[in-house]
C-alpha cells in the first residue's frame, strides 16, 4: 500500500460511529472522509464487513474510490466492484 499519513483520530472516530449507526449524516461524512488519505481508507474497509465495506465505498468521491480501489487486495476490490 501507499504511505500514508496519519488521519485525525476525531475523523476515524466519527467515521467509526457513523458505520456503527450513530446518526452522522451522509454530507458530514463525506467532510470526514475527505481529511483520511485513501491508503487510510483502504486499510479501513478491508477490516469491515461487506455492508459497512460498500457503504463507506460509496460515499468516496470518484478519484478517492480509485484510489483505494487500487489499495485493497483483490478480494475486496472483487466485493466493492460487484456491488
């Protein structure tokens, strides 16, 4: 993977709270998501389960998702593909 830097530990908390379901909106997210770099993100959805993987994939903007797509093993870019 890419060197990353380090995200804001404030921005992978919320991240981490809006997957689990806790009442951050999509526009606040993507705020979020913008100040974790991609290999960040990458690592991220690899760790998560399909559902929480496709939602956070979809939120990325188009050079982000291709970025990170690019990051992640071939299983995963196989599951956010599909989907």
């Amino acid at each position: 993977m890419a060197e990353s830097t380090q995200p804001p530990d404030d921005a992978m908390q919320r991240l981490q709270e809006f997957l689990e379901g806790h009442g951050y909106d999509l526009s606040t997210m993507k705020n979020v998501l913008e100040v974790i770099h991609p290999a960040d993100l990458a690592y991220l959805i690899e760790d998560l389960g399909l559902e929480e993987k496709i939602k956070l994939f979809e939120m990325l903007g188009p050079e982000t998702a291709a970025t990170v797509l690019s990051e992640v093993d071939p299983r995963t870019q196989a599951e956010l593909v599909e989907h």
